[in-house]
C-alpha cells in the first residue's frame, strides 16, 4: 500500500542513492507535459525536503522552460531490481544557469561536466512510496558513453551553438533562458 510523507527518510534516501534511473516532470501552464528519463550521477541529497539535480545537455530543455513559468515538479524513482517499490517526489523547483550567483554554490556538488545546462534546486512538499508490483524487473549493465564520446568532438562553443539550436526553446515555443536574457 502506498504511503505519504512530508520529507524523505533514511531509507528513502538510500532508495534514491541506489537507483540508476529517475524520471523528471514538468509542465508550464499550457501546453504539453514532459516527463523525461534521467540518469547517471546528477542527483544531490541536500537534506530531508531538498535535493538538487544536474540537468544536461539533451536534444530538449523543457524542464528549464517549464519551470520558468511554473515551479511545480515530480521526480520518480522505481526499483528495476531487487524489492519492488515506488518513491515520487512533488514539489517546487528552480532551474540556476551558470551566469546565476546561486549555480556556483550548488556546482560545487558535483564533478566538472561540460554539459551542465542548468542545476535544479528542488524542494520537496511530499514523498509517496507504493508498491511498483507492476515495474518488470531489468539489470543494470552499464552507463552509455555516447555522451562523453559526443563532448569529445566538441569545443565549449561548439555546446553553446548547439543550444542555440536545440535548447533555446521548449517544443511549445517558450523560452528556457540557457543563453541568457540578451537573447530572448
């Protein structure tokens, strides 16, 4: 049976450290709803209700822009091994670019990674865990490194031109502010 609580726990934090995949959701006041798979190690416990996740460079940027016009924001987690089990965050979140005075603290969470687009600082409102008897059972084998390899051919430049091109806008046309207010 599924359960509510107003912050994480000891062994939903461990749950959490433990998963090699997480989901993402957003929406701006209209339009479309994103849910977006994400992985490798972008997640940071902060405390009990806050958390701050890395977002890197992908073909999108809606959570940016969504949560630009709308901090509301789900995180879910589910066990692919192991007990079977469910956790979702729900809460308000802000995305911090690096030329935003708070990015410089929360980087410091993280290896260097030349992708970073945003790190999301998310305060959590409520916890629910439930059963995930319907998640089918897979194994983890290995994270992809098609990522590395792709920043490999690329100059910093090289990622800001790419953004220009594919982050600059979310799929509903809003602005996700990766290139700053002077190019909006």
């Amino acid at each position: 049976m599924g359960k509510r609580y107003q912050s994480l726990d000891e062994d939903h934090a461990d749950f959490i450290r433990a998963q090699k995949l997480f989901f993402v959701g957003t929406a701006a006041n209209d339009g479309i709803i994103n849910v977006s798979p994400k992985g490798w190690d972008s997640l940071r416990l902060k405390d009990a209700n806050r958390l701050v996740w890395r977002n890197v460079t992908g073909i999108g940027n809606e959570t940016a822009a969504h949560l630009s016009q709308n901090n509301r924001m789900t995180l879910m987690f589910c066990a692919f091994d192991g007990r079977p089990k469910i956790l979702s965050l729900y809460g308000k979140a802000q995305a911090f670019h690096a030329r935003d005075a708070e990015f410089s603290a929360l980087d410091t969470l993280f290896a260097p990674h030349p992708s970073t687009r945003q790190l999301v600082d998310f305060h959590i409102e409520l916890v629910q865990t439930s059963c995930g008897f319907g998640v089918p059972q897979f194994e983890f084998q290995a994270e992809r490194d098609t990522m590395d390899k792709w920043l490999d051919t690329k100059s910093d430049q090289d990622i800001k031109d790419y953004w220009r091109r594919k982050n600059a806008v979310s799929l509903d046309g809003l602005p996700t502010h990766i290139l700053g207010p002077e190019h909006e």
